[in-house]
C-alpha cells in the first residue's frame, strides 16, 4: 500500500507537535525536516527519528524521499517558502496565517494550479471531531437559524517572547496569529460579511496588539469577535440561533472533551463529550492530506482553496478599517 513521506520546512515549535503527530497518521511517514542551521535540523532529527536532517530550505524541497512538505515557519515567510516547495513540485500544507495578504494568497494558489501540486491551508480546526459535530447539529437545525456568533481568542504571551509575536516583517499581531480563529468561525457558519467594523490597540511595533471586529449581515445576522496578546482569555465560542445555543467551551479552536448545548435558557444545558485524542490535533489535517495525495487530488475538498481566500480577503478587510499595514503589503 502506497505511503505519502512528509517534510517539514522549520524546526520550531509547532512543527515539533507536528511531527509528534505524524504517528498517529496511516500510510505516512516523515522523512526529513529542514532549518536553517544543519545544527537545529540534526537535533530535530534525532528527537524524532527522521532519516534525513536539511542544514537548509533549499536542499529539503530538493530531497527525492519526499512528497509533501508542511510549512511551519512564521507566516511573513509563507508566501517564499510554498513558492520554493511548489517550484520543485513538492505538495504543500501551509500552516496558518496561509499568507500576510489575499494577494500573496492568490498568487500561491494559482502557482500550485499551474505545478498541478496539491496546496491546503492547515486549518486544523475544520478537520477537529467536536468541530464536525458542531457542523452536523447545525446542518440538523439543531439551533434552529443561526442569528450570531460571538467568539474570542487570546491569551497574554509569556517571555521569552517569540519575535513572530510582534514583528511585522514575520506578520505579527493577534489577528494572523489567532484572530483568524474566530474570523473563520463565522465566515464558515455565516459566509462572507457584508459590513465590517474593525477597531485595534497596536503593540510598540504597529501591528495589533488587540483587535475588536464585528461582521454585520444584510439578514441581521451579526458576528463579534476579538482576539489579543494582553489578556489571557476564555477562548470560547457562542452559536447562537433561534433555536437554540452551542457553545464551544475553552480553547474552541483545538481538540476538545466537551461542548455545551442549550435548547432554551442555562437551565437546559446538555454536555456532549467527545473521546481526548491521540495526538495534540493536528493528525486529522495531517491524515485528511495524506489521503487526499493518496488519492491523487490537487485541492482538498474539506479545506477548500476558496475557503483560504474567503478568509485572507475578509482579514484584508478587517485590516484596512482596523489600520494594519505589513511591509509585504507594499510590494
Ligand atoms: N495551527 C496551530 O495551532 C498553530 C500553532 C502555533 C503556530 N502556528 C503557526 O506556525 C507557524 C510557526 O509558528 P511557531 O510557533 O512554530 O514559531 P517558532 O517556534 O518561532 O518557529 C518558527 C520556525 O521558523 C523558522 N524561521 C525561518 N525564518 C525565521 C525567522 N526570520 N525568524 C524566526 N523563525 C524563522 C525557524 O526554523 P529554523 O531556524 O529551524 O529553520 C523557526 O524555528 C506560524 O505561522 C504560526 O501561525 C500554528
């Protein structure tokens, strides 16, 4: 049975949960990391058994014993680095923000039409089994109309703080860092917004520190979401319909035990509770890609390129109103 060997561009930090996941993936395996220091790709190597250590960007995409590459640097490289993995025709799953602009965006996504190379936006979250529950209640109008969605993320960052955090020129912020999340949610459940309001706090280096935005529909239906760096907040999520409620408890974004859903007031709560999973979460994206190549596909049907630049033209949105301007946006 054929096997899909993994690549991974970045020897940080989530590309260290990453790999850890990649076990609990069939018919995969991880066969080389790249950094940009021989030194860190060796280490990275041995804490995880991969046979083959790049001392560059260059030379991983390059590697013959690889298939797909997962792209786990700072989302100001983004755009660079799936160029490199898509020229030498290498699949790509990029983690989020998947660029700093829908420009770059687009222009990633068409290069990958014309490789004829699978590229997906690692939205972990759409892939997470509480997050496709959630999706069959409501498909089961278990909320009846969803009428808004009001749903947050933040979390104060503890030293030593990564430089991505607050650099620019990594594409810094809470929004591409973790404002997405919530943007995503609503853009998923309630589609493309017609007004945005946006307001932000900047950090010393421009780019937010906290971001306030609300989504209005011509329907009524309202979105308000928040995302920041200077408090560490519940991260939940509200679905409210009018019908009923779900709420996506702590951290709504990744794995979780339980969700709550009420049919009327606190009182009819209901906890559904879900099974820990093996990994930290990102096995399902991973295996969703590894069958996708498996089968031959170019685009995956669950995270859409559409879905990528739905989310990347709404956060330019959001950041034109909010003032938010990366040194990629000039160029
Ligand atoms: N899906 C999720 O849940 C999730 C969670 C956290 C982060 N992320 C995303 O993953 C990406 C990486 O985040 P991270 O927390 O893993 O970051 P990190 O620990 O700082 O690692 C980033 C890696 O990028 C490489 N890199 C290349 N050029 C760099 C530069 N100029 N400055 C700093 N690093 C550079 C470095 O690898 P080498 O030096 O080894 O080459 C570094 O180890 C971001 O886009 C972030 O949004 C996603």
């Amino acid at each position: 049975m054929k096997t899909i060997r993994w690549g991974i561009l970045g020897a940080g930090k989530i590309a260290r949960k990453f790999a850890a996941d990649l076990a609990f993936v069939q018919r995969a395996e991880l066969r080389a990391i790249g950094a940009r220091e021989k030194s860190a790709a060796e280490q990275f190597a041995k804490e995880f058994s991969i046979p083959n250590a790049h001392g560059s960007y260059q030379s991983v995409v390059q590697d013959p014993s690889v298939d797909v590459i997962y792209i786990a640097t700072p989302h100001g490289f983004h755009f660079e680095h799936a160029l490199l993995c898509l020229g030498n025709k290498k699949a790509v799953l990029c983690e989020k923000a998947f660029a700093i602009n829908c420009k770059q965006a687009e222009h990633m996504l068409a290069f990958a039409s014309e490789q004829n190379t699978f590229i997906m936006e690692a939205f972990w979250t759409k892939f997470l089994p509480h997050y496709n529950l959630v999706k069959r209640m409501l498909a089961e109008g278990k909320v009846g109309t969803i009428q808004s969605i009001i749903a947050e993320f933040g979390f104060k960052p503890t030293p030593p703080i990564a430089q991505r955090i607050h650099d620019p020129f990594l594409g810094g912020g809470s929004l591409l860092d973790i404002g997405l999340y919530p943007v995503f949610l609503a853009l998923d459940l309630l589609g493309r917004p017609d007004y945005i309001e946006a307001g932000m706090k900047p950090a010393s280096t421009g780019v937010d520190d906290q971001i306030a935005i609300q989504f209005k529909y011509a329907d009524g239906k309202f979105a308000q979401l928040f995302s920041s760096f200077t408090s560490n907040m519940a991260t939940g999520a509200d679905i409210n319909g009018d019908a009923g409620r779900i709420r996506l408890t702590n951290r709504f974004h990744g794995p979780t035990t339980s969700i709550e859903y009420y049919t009327g007031t606190v009182d009819t709560k209901e906890e559904i509770t879900f099974e820990k999973s093996k990994g930290t979460g990102y096995e399902y994206e991973a295996q969703h890609v590894t069958d996708c190549l498996i089968e031959g596909l170019k685009e995956s049907p669950i995270m859409k390129h559409s879905d990528t630049l739905l989310l990347m033209e709404t956060l330019d949105r959001i950041r034109e109103k909010a003032g938010i301007i990366y040194p990629h946006d000039k160029k």
